[in-house]
C-alpha cells in the first residue's frame, strides 16, 4: 500500500496541471479575446494618460 500513497501525489497534481493547461488553451480567442483585449487597452490608455498628466506638471 506504500506505493498507492507514493503515487497519489504526482497523479494529482498531473490531473490538476493537465486540466490547467486545457483551460488555459480553451479560453484563448474566440469571445473572450475581445473582451481581455480592451481591458488591456483600456489599463494602457489609464497608464499613458496618467504619465502624460505627470509629466505635463
């Protein structure tokens, strides 16, 4: 029984890393990109206007 206790750890982990990977690939493109892509302009344009402000003082 020592070696069933011995492999529970890695399978898990490898379980848990494999559906990672899965969802990780499955949420690339399709609907979501547009959506984290102007999120991600949106948090630029924040970050340029904000270093525009302090620089122009």
């Amino acid at each position: 029984m020592d070696y069933v206790s011995a492999l529970v750890p890695p399978v898990v982990m490898a379980v848990f890393f494999t559906t990672l990977i899965v969802t990780i690939v499955k949420s690339q493109g399709g609907p979501n990109k547009a959506k984290e892509d102007a999120f991600v302009d949106a948090a630029i344009a924040r970050a340029e206007a904000a270093r525009q402000t302090v620089k122009g003082d």
